[in-house]
C-alpha cells in the first residue's frame, strides 16, 4: 500500500511505501523524522497505565489488542463519567491478557475492588510495571513531553499547521 505522507514542518509531501518489515520514516524534503511504523501482529498489545485528573492518586491500569489511544479514546466516550482518561504510559507486550494479569494480581492490595482502578499515583504504576515488565515503557507521557520541548528548540523553524485538521 502507498501512502502519501505530508510533513507537518516543511509541508513537503513524499511517497511511502508500507510493507511488513516496519521503518523509521523520515521527510524527503527536510529529512526530519516523521513517524516510525510496524505492522501490527495477531498477539501483540499494550498494557497502559491512564490517569483522570477528576480522579487524583487513582490510576487505570489495563490492556488493549489496539493502541492505547484509541482504548482511552473508546473510554472516555462512554456517557457519566466525568474527567478525561489520559494515557500516562503503556508497555507493548507479547500478550497483553496475561501480562495484564499478572500486574493486576501484583497490585492486588492496591485495587479498587472489582474495577481497574488501583490507589496509586502515575510515577508509582510507572515504576512498578516497569519493574515487572524489566523494561522502561514503550511510551511515557512525561518522558515524551521532555522531548517535546527538546526538539522544539533545535533546527530551523517553519510556520506551525496542523496538516491533519486540513481538508
Ligand atoms: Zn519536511
């Protein structure tokens, strides 16, 4: 399948090719990097951790097939229940059903019961699954909004327009 890919910094367009390999894709005008892709498989998924700022020192840590976007997505717009889920962090995992298990089983003192809501702030979730999985997250919101910030200072500037909103 060929996508057209239009870079949000210099609005140079460039043709993609997506194949079953993956790759970091990059702008063919300005060279900066534009997004990294694989495909997703049959097993994989994500266990994530999401916060609500109407719900402080209470995270929901659970699991998804899809991405962690979407799933908070798909959460947030079920009526009566107020506040936004945000997605703090998730790690992608082999199998996501039983990863989530045994997290929940570990944090089980900490649980709400019956939900997925455990009493515990984000960097504590973090850092216990990390422990579990012997991994850092795959995404991390803090870690991500550190980058942000890094990024924004360095190269040349373009006029900033948000490509996806454009028809
Ligand atoms: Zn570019």
């Amino acid at each position: 399948m060929d996508l057209i890919l239009r870079c949000p910094h210099c609005h140079g367009e460039s043709l993609l090719t997506v194949d079953a390999q993956g790759e970091a894709v990059s702008c063919g005008l300005c060279d900066r990097l534009l997004f990294e892709y694989e495909l997703a498989s049959e097993r994989c998924g994500v266990v994530y951790v999401l916060s609500n700022e109407e719900f402080p020192g209470l995270v929901k840590i659970g699991c998804t097939k899809r991405a962690a976007a979407q799933r908070a997505q798909e959460l947030n717009s079920q009526t009566g229940v107020p506040g936004i889920l945000v997605v703090e962090a998730y790690w992608r995992v082999d199998d996501p059903f039983e990863s989530e298990r045994l997290i929940h089983e570990r944090l089980a003192t900490q649980r709400l019961e019956g939900k997925e809501f455990f009493r515990m702030s984000v960097a504590a979730a973090t850092q216990s699954l990390a422990d579990a999985f012997g991994a850092a997250p795959t995404f991390s919101r803090s870690a991500s909004a550190g980058l942000g910030s890094q990024s924004a200072g360095s190269g040349p500037t373009y006029p900033s327009v948000d490509w996806r909103s454009a028809k």
